[in-house]
C-alpha cells in the first residue's frame, strides 16, 4: 500500500473515531429527546422548562399589553371601561399573578368613562401607561398618559393629560414607537368626524409625552378581510414588533365584535423613514385569523413580549372559544413568535386550549440580580402557592475553593442550612431542598456564607394540567390541586400525560415526586417511561376523592430536555403534578 492511501486510510479513521465520539457525548448528554424550539441541542441550562396551555388568565383580559422586565411579566387590559389594573407574574402564565388598579379616573372629566386598551410601556427610563377614554360618547374618544411616580408598575401614578396631535380627531390604541434613537406615536384614529373606517396614524414625539408634528396617515383597512363585520371598517390594536433591525407594525383588523378579527401586518422597508406612508408595505393576508376547527374566535389586539432570557418574541392576544361570543369571554393568550428566512414573523396558531406549549426559554428562574437585598442576603418575593403545601427548590450558586454553606428563610422563618459542594472555575453548582409554603404569595431568603455566591432560584414543579393530554385523559379544573387544575382519564383506562419539556442541568438519577389521587375502590397501576425507553410502573392506592398522594419514583434522566410519558390513567385517577428533585 503506497503513502497516499495510508494517509487517506489514516484520515478516515481519525474522522470515524472523531465522529462516534461527538456521537457518545451528545448522546450522553442529551438523549434523544425534541427541543420543541427547533430540535435544538440544549448546552446550557436555562430552567426547569415545563409547558402551559391558554388562555393564561382566568378572566376576561381584553386589549392585553404585556411587558418583561427585571424577573416579571407585567400586563395590562381594558378592566370593564372603568379603571386601570396592572398584574405582576413571575411567568407568562399569569392565573395566579399579583394585580392591582393602579388608577381611577376622575368623575366628570373628558376622560371619565369607557376606558379602553391601555398600553403598558418602559420609555426611557420610566413606566409609563397610554389609555384612550371618553366622556361617556365615543365620539370623544382621545388618547391620554399617565406616568408612574416610582420605579414600581404597580405603584402610583400621575395624570399627565392628553397625548394631542393637533387635529383632535378620534384616537384610541396609541402607543409609543421607539425607532433609531426617535420617539414616534402609533394610533387607531378617524380621519374626519365620522366613524366610516379606522385608520393606522404616525407622528413623531419630542418626549413621550409630546407629539411634534402632524399626524401621518400609514395604512387604511382596503383589504376584504380587514373590511368583514362593517362597516366600519377596522385597523386598530397597533403593536410594536422588532427583529434584527427590521420594523413592524402589528394591527387588528376587521369588527371586533365577530369572529373574523384578525392580526395583520405593516413592515418598514430597511432604512426606511417610518413617517412615509410608501415606505412601508402590508401584508395581504392575516398573520392570524380563527380557527373554527378547534374553536378559537377572533384572535387579536395584541402586544410583543420576550422570553426571560431574551432570545425569543412572544405574542400576547385575546382571543374567544364561542363564535357568537362576540366581545364577551376574550382571554389573554400567548404563544412564541417564529421567523422565516426573509426575517418575516410567523405564528403557528392560534392555538388549541388542550395545546401543551413549551414556556418561554428561561422562565422559572429567579435570578439573585433581580432579588432585593439587605445585609448580604437575598430576598425572593411574589412567590405564588395556591395550598399551604411543600415544594422543590433548586439553588444555582457557585462556591469557588472550598465547600460552603447557605441558611434559607422562608416566609421570614429560619427553615434551615444547606451545603453547598466546591465548584469548579466558573462553573455553576446545583442543589435540590424542599421547603414548606403558605397559601397564596411567599417569600424566600438566602444568607451566603462568605465565598460562595448564589446565582438564582427555581420552583422545579410540573403541573399536569399543563401537560399534553391523550387517549381520552383530560384536563379540568380544580379548587384542591396545586395549580389550575388537575389530569384525569376516562373509563377507557388508556389515558396518556405527555411531559414534554422537562429539563435538568446535568444527566443522572432523579427522584420524580408524583402526586395522583385514586377515587376508586382498588389500587391502580400507571406506566412510565422516560425518553420512549421501557416503562416503570406505579401503584395508587384508594383514597380520599380530593386528596392527592405522593408517589416516589427514582429515574435515570438526560442532561436536557427530557420526555416523561404516564399511561393508563383512569376514570378513577387525578394528577396533580410531578415535583423532581436530584437523588
């Protein structure tokens, strides 16, 4: 054999063995599990993960405006026409949020009665709320600010007046546009003082509470679907939607009194002045519409909002589950914002309320920087329990040199010490405790012992109602489980509970805390399986109907996502949740 084919030789087998190597550690790692954000390997840890379903309020929440910041979800929404509230999540989900009216509007003012959309924004360093209202006929429809007096979206407030561009015509929706360093507002208004259409307005701003100049006209409601229910005819619920450096324009058309209202879409050519009309293009045909199929009605009036982490867009909506709903039952939804490869957004939904959809990338983590602190130790509030009841948390923390310690405070009681194991350079170390919570908000603090450093927190608890339901199982409301509900099968005793998203930071042997009730007379077997690998079986014994046991299961689990399936669930079984913690 001559030099040459042994060097080829040489090289192919250099690039077999470098190929089943890659092949060992990844498989190692990751499983073989589906990132439902694009079969992505998962390399670093960004929480627990988890799903939820929609809607993720559970009361009407029209008009939603959602905005993260610093560790919360904050939204706002036309609150019955007649105040303004503002709800604080750790989470998207926002059933068990924090909420407040942060502002009652005077009696007999020109801004008294039918307040509607307010827009929720962080401007320059400050919150600030835009709102349309009236003196009770809708003619006199304009658009108003408040500002908050303190850093705190659920403090106080204070009435800055009109937000006027000199033509005083109709407006609602308005908000503010932040481009390239300039301020632009952003409306639904009439052009004259008849309501024959609603149009989509542009002027600049000198600050954000100042309009500068003449209002522009972008974009008329001309296309059939923007023109069902009317007249009149409908562009309103203007959003904001940014990507790597290109502008857009979200809106609502069609009446929002049907089922036909719709999310449309005006993109700003790149490098174009956003206050020519020409410089902007809209699409013909909605980015989302309803879907009678799995009955979801008039999906729009939306706001843009970004995972924790900030690597994805969100979308947050209102949408109705009955065709003749009309402007009753609109719930808050929300779903995660794709692009195609000309940078275009797309939305996959809207979305079934049975749908299991993977939370936003990084929610669950509460991060030490966003906790407040005293003394050296963190302060972790607004920390929701719907039961007096006991939960998994999970420290990040770093501990360079040597072992260290922590002592955890929860709800301002000394719970107990922690030890905390050496970590390597800059690498992250991870501990599971359980602690006990009060109903409804709770806090945690954590004292450090000297060199070790705490990263963040998590709550590592999956409920199954947020879990994709199959083969006849279900998922219902329920005032005595953990979260908004619990699983249950049906009488064929092939029921399935799909969970999806389950991430951990490092692979190895697992303790699954599985809380199950059995309604029935005999004991009941379930099958899991991890991965799509061989099942293991539980047993639940008979109990009481609305109390829930936890049953302990020890599992080998994938650094990374992670897919737990429970079969044979039935009419006799409710789930609860699965807590996880390290063995």
């Amino acid at each position: 054999m001559n030099q040459k084919r042994i060097s080829l030789l040489a090289a192919l087998v250099a690039a077999i063995v470098i190929l089943v190597l890659l092949w060992i550690v990844l498989g190692r790692d990751h499983g073989n599990s589906a990132d439902q954000r694009g079969d992505a390997i998962m390399t670093t840890y960004s929480g627990h993960g988890g799903t939820f379903k929609n809607p993720i309020v559970d009361m009407d929440t029209p008009d939603p405006s959602v905005v993260y910041k610093d560790g919360f979800y904050y939204m706002t929404f036309t609150h019955n026409g007649a105040d303004i509230m503002v709800m604080k999540s750790r989470t998207i989900d926002f059933r068990h949020a924090k909420r407040k009216v942060v502002w009652y509007p005077p009696f007999g003012t020109m801004y008294s009665a039918n307040l509607w959309a307010p827009e929720l924004q962080y401007i320059q360093g400050k919150w600030y709320i835009y709102f349309a209202a009236d003196d009770g006929n809708n003619e006199n429809h304009r658009m108003y600010v408040l500002e908050a007096v303190s850093d705190d979206p659920l403090g106080e407030y204070e009435f800055r007046g009109k937000v006027d561009d000199g033509s005083d015509k109709w407006a609602i929706d308005g908000l503010v546009m932040e481009h390239e360093e300039q301020l632009y507002f952003v409306w639904s208004g009439w052009e004259g003082d008849v309501n024959i259409s609603q149009n989509t307005y542009i002027a600049p701003m000198s600050d954000p509470l100042t309009i500068s100049g003449p209002r522009v006209l972008l974009s008329e409601p001309l296309y059939e679907w923007e023109r069902a229910g009317g007249p009149p005819y409908i562009q309103e619920g203007q959003a904001i939607l940014k990507h790597n450096g290109r502008l857009f324009i979200a809106y609502s058309g069609a009446g929002s009194w049907t089922p036909f209202y719709s999310i449309g879409l005006l993109a700003l050519q790149e490098g174009g002045n956003p206050l020519e009309p020409e410089h902007w293009s809209k699409v013909e045909q909605p980015l989302m519409k309803m879907n009678e199929e799995i009955d979801v009605f008039g999906p729009g009036h939306n706001s843009f909002t970004t995972s924790p982490d900030g690597t994805e867009t969100w979308i947050v909506y209102h949408a109705t589950s009955g065709i003749h709903d009309g402007w009753n039952n609109r719930k808050a939804r929300a779903e995660r914002v794709a692009w195609d490869d000309q940078g275009m957004p797309i939305l996959n939904g809207p979305l079934a309320i049975e749908t299991a959809i993977a939370v936003p990338a990084g929610e669950g983590i509460y991060y030490a920087k966003h906790a407040k602190v005293a003394d050296g130790e963190l302060l972790f509030e607004l920390i929701p329990s719907r039961h007096a009841t006991e939960m998994p948390i999970l420290l990040h923390y770093r501990s360079e040199g040597s072992d260290s310690s922590a002592v955890l405070f929860v709800n301002e009681e000394e719970w107990g010490g922690v030890e905390l194991a050496e970590t390597a350079h800059q690498d992250i170390g991870y501990v599971w405790v359980i602690v006990p919570f009060n109903e409804g908000m709770n806090t945690i603090k954590v004292q450090l012992e000297e060199g070790a450093a705490l990263e963040a927190i998590e709550i590592t608890r999956y409920e199954a109602e947020n879990a994709q339901a199959g083969k006849g199982a279900y998922a219902e409301s329920n005032p005595f489980a953990s979260g908004w509900g619990a699983v249950l099968g049906d009488s064929t005793d092939e029921g399935e509970l799909q969970f999806s998203n389950f991430v951990v930071p490092e692979a190895g042997e697992y303790e699954l805390r599985i809380a199950a009730s059995n309604r029935g007379d005999a004991e009941q077997q379930l099958q899991i399986s991890i991965n799509g690998k061989k099942a293991k079986v539980i047993t639940i014994e008979p109990g009481e109907r609305q109390h829930f046991n936890t049953i302990l299961l020890s599992v080998k689990l994938d650094k990374g996502i992670n897919e737990i399936v429970i079969k044979n669930l039935s009419s006799a079984i409710a789930l609860d949740y699965i807590d996880i913690l390290k063995s």
